[in-house]
C-alpha cells in the first residue's frame, strides 16, 4: 500500500449527498477478476448522461481531490468503489458524513477519507468553483486540511493514521498475532458449525 | 455491568485488545461469491498465503448468474470469468462451493440459514453489505470489503473498530396485509438512510418478537440501509426451533448446550443504549418508496410528496432530483403508479415465506396485461420446497416467470434488467438510480404489495384486489 503523509491537488466538488456506491461505480463494471482498471466504470451512468457532470469539465482534468457531499458511498460494500476512485487518480475524498463501509474500505485501501463540517466544505466547494485551479492540501501529519481561506483539523484515529502513514497492510500486522488466534481457537465451544 | 446484546457477543469474539489498537475479533463463519472474492484470492496467491480455516468458509454463486437455461453456458464472458474464477479458487483453497446446478445454490444470505450455518451468538462476515440479514438469529454479522475478505480468509479474525448500539422498539401488533418489509421501510423513512451510521441496531418489542424467522431477516437485511453496520433481534423460541436439525445445527447434547448459551445473549435488562427508536406496529401500513434512496418511502395510501415540503434544502433537492428521475408528479397518489416490471426475489423477500404469501395472493388470478412478473427464488432448495407444495404453478398459472435461484434484477448484474426508462415493483432492498438496469425505476415494496401489484398493474395492496 502507498504511504500517504501529505497531499496537494486540485480538487472536484461533487455537490450531491447520497452518493452511493451503486453510481461510484455500476454493477456492470464490476466484472473484472483482477485488482486494476476500474476507472471506466467510475460514475459511469452520469458521465455517461451528463454533459455538465464534474467529471466531465475540462477544468477538473487531473484533480486528486475530492469533496463530496454529505453520505457518500452508501449502499453495497463493493471496494470497487474505492479501486475506481483511485484509479482515476483521487488519492483523498472530503466529505460530511461517510457510510461506515466505504469508510473502513477506503481507509484500509489507503484513500484518505476527511470528515469535515459541511460548512467547511461548503466553502471548498466556492472555492473550487470560484477557481478550479485551487489547490487543497490533506496534510496527514498533522490532521488538517488546507485551502486559500480554509485551515481546518480533522479527526482520525492514532492507530489508522499510522497505518497508513507507514503504508502498511492490515494482514501483515494481524499475522504477527498468529499465537493469540491459536490459543484463542483452542476455547471455541465443539458445537460451533464448520462447513467442511 | 448490565449488557447489550451486541456487546455481549463481540466481547465473546476479542482474541486481541491492546491500547489503541483495535479490537482483533474471531470471525465465526465467513461466506464468499464470485464478485467481491477474486482479487481477495488473487491476494493471497500473491502474497503466498493459505486460507487459515477453509472448515468455517463457505461460497456460492449468485450476483451474476443467470437465472434460465443453467445448463449453457453463461453469455456474458466476464461473468462467466468471474463464476470460474470462484470455482478455481474454492478448489486451489480448499473451500467448500455450491455451484449452479447445486440444490444448495443461491443468494448467500439464503444459503448460511438454510444450511443451519448461521446461529446466534456467531460472528458472521461476507463480502456483501446484506451480510446483516444472519442478525435475525442474534449473531453480528456484518458486510465487509474485499481487503476484509482477504484479511479473513488469511487469519479468520478482523480488526475491528467499536460501535454504538441503537434500540429500534416496535411496539403493538402488525394489521393483516402489513409484513416485515413494511416495518423496515417505516424505520429507514423514519430514521433516515444516515440514521444508523456507527449503529448497531437491536430490533425488539412485541411485533418483533411475533415474525418468524423469515420476517426477522427481511428487517435485519436492510439494517445497511438505514446506514447501520447491522442489525440483530435476540434469539428465542422461534430461533431455536428454525435452527433445530437443519443440516449444521448441534445435535443432541451440544444443541441443549448451545440453547443454554444463546438465552444468555439477551441484552441485559438494564441495559443502555446509545440511542433509542420507538415504532406502534398499529399504525403502520403497506409501504413503498418513491423515490431512488430507501429512505424516500411514504404509505401505499399516500401521495408522491412534494420537494418543497422538505425544510432541509438537501432533502428538498434530493427529492427534487429523485422526482425527476422517477419521472413522477409531486401528488399523485401511489396507487396510480402503474409499472411494467415485478420482481419477486432476493434476500430480503425470496425466502419460501414470502414465496407462499404471494402465491396465495395470485392464485387463481392474472398477471395484468403488459406487465411482467418474475420470480426468482431466494435458493435452489427455496425453488425445491416451493415446487413440492405447488407455488412454482401457482406463479406459472398466473403468467409469471418461475425462475431459478440467484440475485438476478435485486442488482441487474445478469441478463434480468429492467430497459431505460421501465418501472418496477421489486421486493429487493435498493432503488438507486440504475440499481435494477441502466434508467430503470424502482419502487420498493413488499411480497404482498408485489404480487398485487402484478395483478392489479398499479401499485396495490391485496386488499385492492377484493374492492
Ligand atoms: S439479492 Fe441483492 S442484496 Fe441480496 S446479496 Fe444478492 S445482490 Fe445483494
């Protein structure tokens, strides 16, 4: 996983709540077996359909950041959503309120998710629109999101935070522990289910 | 100190806990199809690992299968790659698969149940947000990605953050006509698609406790949809006699055993949570949505609603762009939609329940002109049962489609999708924009709602059929 300490792009306001997981990504894209390659499908329906989708201006060409509205990605808990994401190049979502899923997904994927104030991304969004060449930073190190009128400290977690300022993989980190899940399967009660 | 449910059982789970770090829980049973599973396998190849506990992993295929002709072999060629990918993974792993064809084939969420693999006091993961379903039998199940698919099949355990728990209460008793789907609608409408972020939501009270096993996971599945991580009822009775010799279940001595502890689960009285919901089944009625979240949802007897109601001016917006969408007037009474499509089936209503409650409602009736009707089976052994006591005809006399089992239009990942622009009434749990097939608009309703629907070609109660 890439590490991330500090990031600095231009950024796409996505100015809708409820943006759930089904248009981040349709089903359809999510046929492929492998890990790469999912930015085709990433809100394919309103790329499609929408002339004046955001993604669809030439001003946001090359943007890695995004700030979304309130809820996003809802729904199904395709990673798909995330792969797409950042396949695209975004490496960070700001948004007001994430659904749990995608959150814990992208966060393990290492696509920062920001919760901000929605006035704070309000201003984001003015400002972006004000000027597309405006240049957020998602500053990690020190919790904070920066912009031309916003300085802003976020939340998360010491444990998360250093994962992903490390880059390390959650799997790694839990086979370090491989004795407790021994001793731990030991104590399992004889009438749990198995499959085989 | 008194307990939660939920709490109860994850502390049962904690094979780790060190300061600031999260939990490390033991995953119970972890069940696997073919769309969110290749590139958890592709993972461990990668990186040379095995599958910790193939003995508590199960797979089945059924996102995109298809749902006629089983024996060709299936058109699409990536999902034909994905199906084949699943199989050559369960066999290089050593996983456990029922595959098309298989009587224990179907929508996963089915399938655990059936098989007496999901019981109370378990913790149950799938690489699907409707993994809350298995929360009907008080076990903590909960929809994950394919990173956690990956990190379960390498050590059997997650780590996981803390949650809040939510109290949903529905008190009273359900009219007739009024089902499971209806009280869950109610809930989402009330709380909203957000209300239960960092929940997880214990369901009680007396309408609660009086569904049976199939109503309890039609509420449980859509707990994501009110944005929880998941949803639980605590086991009783009911639990104890569905589990009771199915396939998986303890026998015996190890059953009364088992049965001694799941009544320990309880929550506690006493017992606080983070939040609390209260709901009088009395006066709840058949409920549908209008528009294209699960949240945006109003009583059959209702009107489409109008945006500038909203106060919020993001809701009102929403409604707005949801209105258009659907292509639907603000005022017209539901009942007056008319829809091209029914869909019976999923895993929130394609349990032999919802498949019985239907079929008595078309029986010896006509699916209205121009109208399609498909029913598709929550799993092969649903179609199987359902078959041995006449419903399969039933639907076929009444010019539906009796398909075979799998998500089929709940997502639209197989041929079953609904053309731009058409409209159903589906019993599945999601009404997104393109959810059913690219432009297609769904209105989320319940199996008695659906089948009147079909014969009606209106949204309908079947208590309409009789006026
Ligand atoms: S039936 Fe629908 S909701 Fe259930 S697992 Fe399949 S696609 Fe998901």
């Amino acid at each position: 996983m890439e590490k991330f300490d500090v990031h600095t792009g231009r950024a796409v306001p996505l100015r809708a709540s409820n943006v759930d997981t089904d248009q981040i990504i349709p089903a359809v894209y999510l046929k492929r077996v492998s890990r790469t390659g999912f930015e085709d499908g990433l809100f394919a329906e309103w790329r499609k359909t929408d002339p004046d989708f955001v993604l669809n201006r030439p001003e946001y060409e090359g943007a890695t950041v995004l700030v979304a509205g309130p809820d996003f990605g809802t729904g199904s808990s395709r990673e798909h959503a995330v792969w797409a994401l950042q396949d695209h190049g975004f490496k960070t979502v700001l948004s007001s309120r994430f659904a749990d899923i995608f959150r814990g997904n992208s966060l393990k994927g290492g696509l920062l998710t920001v919760l901000l104030p929605q006035e704070v991304i309000d201003r984001l969004w003015d400002a972006i629109e004000a000027d597309p060449a405006t240049e957020v930073t998602v500053d990690l190190v020190d919790r904070e999101v920066r912009a031309p009128g916003v300085r802003e400290s976020f939340e998360l977690d010491d444990y998360t935070r250093w994962r992903l300022l490390e880059g390390l993989d959650d799997i790694a980190l839990t086979l370090r522990h491989t004795d407790e899940i021994g001793e731990f399967e030991t104590t399992r009660e004889r009438w749990k289910p198995v499959t085989l | 100190m008194a307990r939660t449910m939920a709490e109860k059982v994850w502390e049962e789970h904690v094979v780790r806990r060190a300061d600031g770090e999260p939990d490390l829980l033991y995953i119970d049973l972890h069940l696997v199809h073919e769309v969110t599973s290749p590139q958890a396998f592709e993972g461990l190849r990668l990186a040379g690992r095995s599958v910790r506990r193939p003995d508590l992993t199960i797979a089945t295929e059924d996102h995109n299968v298809p749902t006629m002709d089983l024996l060709a072999p299936i058109a699409d060629p990536v999902s034909r790659k994905q199906v084949e990918t699943l199989r050559k993974n369960c066999s290089d792993f050593g996983v456990r698969l029922h595959p098309m064809g298989d009587i224990d084939q179907g929508v996963v969420h089915v399938v655990g149940p059936q098989l007496g693999l999901t019981q109370p006091g378990m913790t149950v993961v799938c690489g699907d947000s409707h993994t809350s379903t298995h929360g009907a039998f008080g076990a903590l199940a909960f929809g994950i990605g394919t990173s956690q698919v990956e990190h379960v099949l390498a050590t059997q355990t997650l780590p996981m953050q803390p949650f809040k728990t939510m109290a949903v209460t529905v008190n009273g008793t359900l009219r007739p006509g009024v089902s499971a789907k209806d009280v869950i609608l109610a809930v989402i409408a009330k709380i909203g698609t957000g209300g239960g972020q960092g929940y997880v939501i214990e369901y009680r009270g007396e309408a609660i406790e009086a569904l049976s096993m199939e109503a309890r996971m039609t509420v449980c599945n859509m707990s994501i949809e009110a944005g929880a991580r998941a949803g639980m009822i605590a086991p009783d009775q009911t639990t104890f006699d569905y589990v009771q010799g199915r396939p998986h279940a303890p026998q015996g001595a190890d059953f009364d055993a088992a049965v001694e502890h799941w009544k320990s689960l309880r929550t506690d009285e006493g017992a606080e949570f983070d939040a609390e919901v209260v709901l009088d089944a009395d006066e709840l009625s058949p409920f549908v949505t209008w528009g294209t979240n699960p949240g945006q949802g109003v009583p059959l007897d209702a009107e489409v609603p109008d945006p500038a109601s909203y106060e919020d001016p993001s809701a009102r917006a929403a409604a707005e762009k949801a209105l258009k969408y659907m292509d639907l007037e603000a005022g017209t009474p539901m009942r007056e939609v008319r829809v091209d499509t029914v869909f019976l089936g999923s895993c929130t209503n394609g349990r032999i329940e919802d498949l019985r409650t239907a079929a008595e409602i078309v029986r010896g009736r006509k699916v209205a002109d121009g109208v399609r009707m498909l029913v598709v089976p929550g799993s092969m052994r649903v179609k199987e049962q359902a078959n041995a006591e006449g419903l399969g005809q039933v639907f076929l006399d009444a010019g539906a489609e009796w398909r075979e089992a799998g998500c089929s239009m709940c997502l639209g990942m197989n041929p079953d999708q609904l053309k731009p622009g058409e409209r159903s009434a589906s019993t599945s749990n999601r009404n997104f924009e393109g959810r059913q097939g690219r432009g297609g608009r769904t209105h989320l309703v319940s199996p008695q709602v659906a089948a009147a629907t079909a014969v009606r070609g209106t949204l309908s109660s079947p208590a309409d059929l009789d006026a």
